[in-house]
C-alpha cells in the first residue's frame, strides 16, 4: 500500500511539472501591406514548447497574419504571459487579433 501511494504522488509531482512546461507562449512582431504601404507592430499567441524563438514561431506568425493580407517582417521577441500587459498598450488592434 505504501508503494502506491507513492507512485500516486510521484505522477502527481510529475504531472503538475508538465502543466507548469506548458505555459503560455507570445511573440510580438512587425507586418507590413504594401498598395498603400501600412506596417503594424502586434502582439500573437503562439503554441510552441519551449517558449523560445524558433522557425516555428516565425512559421505560425506568418502563416496567421497573412490570413488578414499582412505579411511578417520580423519576430521581436518570444515571451511568456509575464510580459504580456506591458506590450498590450503598444500593439494596439494588433494585440492578439491573430
């Protein structure tokens, strides 16, 4: 009965790690429209583990903005959900419209 319990605590401790892996992940970008030339900086929600800059992220960021006629130019950064509010101001309409 011991070992059990045990082993129930030990998928508890290693379940709660996986939950706390996957955390939310952000980046915020630059996109432009040419005829007549617009850009705009936003701000995106991205599924990607580890929440790290990667080819995926500048693949997702593309792929979403272009749906609404932008094209990326640039990945800024790659952030957890601590670093949200303090761009939120700055993207705008952009802030997590993509």
């Amino acid at each position: 009965m011991k070992r059990i319990v045990i082993y129930l605590c030990a998928g508890l401790v290693s379940l709660s790690a996986t939950q706390a892996a996957y955390a939310d992940c952000f980046a915020d970008y630059k996109a432009k429209q040419e005829s007549p030339l617009r850009l705009h900086y936003g701000v995106i929600e991205v599924d990607v583990q580890p929440c790290r800059m990667s080819p995926a992220v500048s693949d997702t960021v593309a792929r979403r903005v272009a749906a609404g006629g932008w094209m990326l130019l640039q990945v800024e950064s790659v952030f957890d959900e601590t670093g949200l509010e303090a761009k939120k101001r700055d993207a705008g309409e952009f802030y997590l419209r993509y």
